[in-house]
C-alpha cells in the first residue's frame, strides 16, 4: 500500500470515528422521572415540565400533567410561554397529580442537549392556590438527572432514571 493509500484509509477511519461520535451526541434519551408531591390538601395539580435555556427562556414543553385544556391556563408561566402557538401535547400528557401521591412519567430528552447551559423547569399549579413557575429546575447535566433534586412548592422532590423500556 503506497503512502497516498495509507492516508486515505486514516482519513476514512477518522472521519467513520467522527461521526459515529456524533450519531451518539445526536437522537433523544428517555428517562424516567419519578415526582412526589407534598402533603397539601385540595385539588390534583397540573405540572408543566419544560426546556429551558441558560437564561431562562421557555424552548419545549416535554411533559404535562393534567390532560383539560381549561386549566392550563393556571400554569402560568409555561402557558405565557406558549403565547399562540400551544403544540398538540397529547401524546406527552397524563394525569394530574394529588397531595401526597406520585407519579412515574418518561421524558425524551435531546442528547444534544445534555451537558450543555440548559435546565429542566417544573412549574406546579393547583386550583385557587398559588402557582410555583419554578417548583423546580434542574441543571441539565448527567449530574442533574443523577441526583434528587427538592421542590420548593408542591412537588416534594424529582428523581431520575434511565429508561430501559421495562
């Protein structure tokens, strides 16, 4: 094999390696988030769980909980956010949440995201209570969807794992 053979094969394994590392940056991760609420007494709660950037700017709503439109409303900053364009979030919606209970939701996460100056924003609100735009905001880091992370409204604390489809 002459030396211009040599380093074409080089240069096609390298650029092979460069992006298999970037099918594995690109796609979507899912995790299963566990929320368990407080103890306090009235109505479920509805739970926006958003995308947020470095500063703070809504990017993607990744999961509701609460599936009646009219409430939504309620979720004061996440539904501002929003503004004209709602997205259909049927497929990323589930039941609201009561005092004291839990409930185990999968969120799709883009890897491109991760590790990078982004924050996951849970913001709770229940019926003729006050709303919490920022119950809880977790770094999106490998460090963040490791640790628990405690609420400062109704949502107690958050827990993350991997999904492996069981």
């Amino acid at each position: 094999m002459t030396c211009l053979h040599k380093i074409g094969v080089l240069a096609l394994a390298m650029t092979l390696a460069a992006s298999s590392v970037l099918m594995a940056q690109s796609g979507t991760s899912q995790y299963k988030c566990m929320i368990q609420m407080t103890n306090y007494m009235g109505e479920k709660a509805y739970i926006a769980v958003s995308l947020v950037d470095g500063k703070g700017a809504y990017e993607k709503t990744l999961y509701v909980l609460g599936s009646d439109k009219k409430w939504y409303k309620d979720v004061k900053a996440w539904y501002k956010a929003l503004g004209k364009k709602t997205p259909n979030i049927s497929a990323i919606s589930g039941a609201s949440v009561a005092g004291g209970d839990r409930s185990v939701i999968v969120l799709e996460i883009d890897n491109s995201k991760l590790n990078k100056d982004y924050k996951l924003r849970f913001e709770s609100a229940v019926e003729d209570k006050e709303d919490h735009a920022k119950d809880i905001e977790i770094p999106l880091t490998t460090e963040g969807l490791s640790a628990k992370s405690e609420g400062t409204g109704f949502i107690r604390y958050v827990r993350f794992s991997p999904n492996t489809g069981n």
